[in-house]
C-alpha cells in the first residue's frame, strides 16, 4: 500500500506533527509512505529514513498563486508517474494543490491538527464536500467546526486525537534528577508546566497564581520548561520577582529531558489561554500519570476528565489555578489516584499503537486499508 502526505508548511507546528504523525503510522503498518514538503521542511527533517521525502517547488503557495500553480504541476505529474492509495493534505494550500492534482484517482484524506477554523466559502465547501474523501482531525471542537460550518457529513470526518510516545513517559517513576540538580528538597511540592514561553501559553496567569499556592506552601517551586519566545522569560520571571517569589520559579528553557522532569513533579499544569488542539504537554503529563491542572481550551477537555484525570479551570483565572493546585498538594492520595487513571487513559487513547489503529480504521472506512 502506498500514500502520499502533501504539507506546505516550512516550520514545525501542531499542524506538521499531526501530519507526520499520520505518515508515521502508515509507515509502522508497513506502507509505502511518501511526504511531499517545500525545501526546507520541519516535516521532511523529522520524517525519518523510512518515509521518502519530494521537495515541492512552492515556497508560500498560501500567499503566491504562482507557487500554488506550481505545486500543483508538481503534483500532477507525480500522479501520471506514480500510483497512491491514499492522498493526505495538511493545511489549506495542500489541500487545494491535491485535490487539483489527483482529483479522484486517489482518495483525498484532509489532515486537520491546528487551531484555525476552516473558512465557510464556496471553494471549502466544494473542495471537503466534493474532493475529499475523509477528514481526520485532532479534536471534536475542529470535527464541529467541518461538520457543522461546512455542512460536510458527519460520517466522514474523524477524529483521533493526536499521539504521544506514552511509553517514553510511563517508563519514568518518581525522576530525582532534576529535584538535586536545582537542589530542591525531595519533600517540597514541585509545580511544572512545560510549554513554549509565549503569552498563549498563559505562564504569566501561571506565575500569579503560583504567588498564591507560595503564600500557603513556602517550600513549593515552579518550572517553566520550555522554548523562550520573544521577550521571554525575562518577562515572566521580572512578574515572578514583583510577586516576591525569587528564586521559587525557575525557566530552564528547552530540555532533552522532559520526561524526567515530568517524574519528579508534584502537580503538572497547562494555563493556555488558547490553541492547544493537540495539547502534547498534558498528553505527557497524563502518559507519566500525574496529577493535572488545565484550563479548558482547545482538545484539553477531551483529554482530561474533570475530577477523575485531573482538575480542569478556566483560561485566564490565576485563582482558580492556584486553588486547583492547592486542592491536589493538600490531598496526595486523591492527586495519585487521578495519576493512575490518567496514566490508563492516555495508554488506551493517546498511545501511537491507538493513534495507528484510528487511522487505518478510517483509511478501511474510505476503501483504501490493506
């Protein structure tokens, strides 16, 4: 079996691992898998050996017609060449470059990972009602936003939420490592909240609300791992030293070594005030089984069921974050009870084991499964 994934996206995005992850898992089924990405590509530099990458000739076929015109050129005569069980597009442009390609010599599965909703033009509603076979997409709110907004049938688009490596994560118990790195005491409560450092991202919320959990547990820390964006972290450790917390928050920037950081935590949080429609960082924290705090936003509430996996706020309420996390310190047989059962949700749900078996369910579904 043989599939063709057609992303126009250069950069690494939610959109670009979801694709990728879709491209993975046709490989792990033994397929013949193919990525088609400009020169240059995140997506084509993480692929790996067993997937074959083509360099499409358009380097921003979103916003030059001539780049769209020549990847779909590109593509058409890749379809004269070669035969496709399956075509995967992952955002607008691809999508729009494989349905003019291949119209329905192959059937057209449209990738759906990201935050923005599709728009309800004429072109959209042709091109998912007509040219495509399928959608699959990381979160029932963005499912909705192609059901209901484009009047697409509720029988063909899917959604499977997006995987993580569930056992990299689960095979870390109780991580000390970075607890005597930063030389914090194995009894002390230890908030983590993994995300890029960005404002979407909410660690400003995070740092108010921490000031509050630090009022009532002196002893607490907080990490902020993540990639620093612009401004940051000195933004949001300058707003941690006004709230007298000093050296009780720490950014320690990118990290190899997420997992065991993940171990050693007390309570992981995720404060976005939006995106997340993959949400990877809870995805590992409940994968690790530990206790979660998130805001609700994007496929959070899908992910975290609230007061069984983990306590779920609303974006943008540092007092409730911090009441959330003080709720899980001060009850530490309930905080890993809600471990536990996060641990085997994300083992039945969010492994790449079950993430596979989504994917050539639907791709069973449209006739193109082995």
């Amino acid at each position: 079996m043989r599939s063709l994934v057609v992303t126009d996206s250069l950069i690494w995005t939610a959109e670009t691992e979801y694709a990728l992850s879709v491209a993975k898992a046709e490989s792990d089924g033994a397929w013949d898998v193919t990525l088609a990405a400009p020169r240059g590509s995140a997506a084509c530099e993480a692929a790996g050996a067993d997937i074959r990458p083509l360099e499409l000739p358009g380097r921003d076929p979103g916003r030059s017609p001539a780049d769209l015109l020549a990847d779909v050129r590109f593509l058409s005569s890749l379809a004269r060449k070669e035969r496709f069980d399956v075509v995967h597009s992952s955002r607008s442009p691809a999508h729009v470059a494989a349905a003019l390609a291949f119209g329905r010599t192959a059937p057209l599965v449209h990738l759906r990972g990201g935050a923005q909703r599709p728009r309800s033009s004429a072109l959209n509603r042709f091109l998912y009602g007509r040219m495509t076979a399928a959608v699959i997409a990381s979160s029932d709110r963005i499912r909705r936003w192609v059901v209901d907004g484009l009047g697409v049938p509720a029988t063909r688009v899917h959604r499977i939420l997006a995987p993580v490596d569930v056992g990299r994560f689960a095979r870390r118990r109780g991580g000390g490592g970075i607890r005597e790195e930063l030389g914090i005491d194995r009894g002390a409560p230890l908030v983590v909240n993994v995300a890029r450092l960005a404002p979407v991202k909410g660690q400003h919320f995070l740092v108010e609300a921490f000031a509050r959990v630090a009022a009532e547990r002196p002893d607490a820390v907080l990490l902020l791992v993540g990639e620093p964006w612009s401004g940051e972290p000195a933004s949001v450790l300058a707003l941690s030293e006004r709230l007298g917390l000093g050296a009780s928050v720490v950014a320690l920037g990118r990290r190899d070594d997420v997992p065991d950081i993940v171990a050693a935590a007390s309570v992981c949080v995720s404060a976005s005030i939006g995106s997340e429609e993959n949400s990877r960082a809870v995805s590992e924290y409940m994968a690790a089984g530990r206790p979660v705090v998130a805001t609700r936003v994007g496929v959070v509430p899908e992910l975290v069921a609230h007061g069984v996996t983990g306590l779920l706020v609303e974006p943008g309420a540092p007092a409730d974050i911090s009441s959330s996390i003080l709720e899980l310190l001060g009850a530490p047989d309930r905080a890993s009870a809600m471990g536990r059962e996060a641990a085997a949700f994300a083992e039945e749900h969010l492994s790449r084991n079950a993430f596979g078996r989504g994917v050539r369910r639907v791709l069973s579904q449209i006739g193109a499964g082995a």
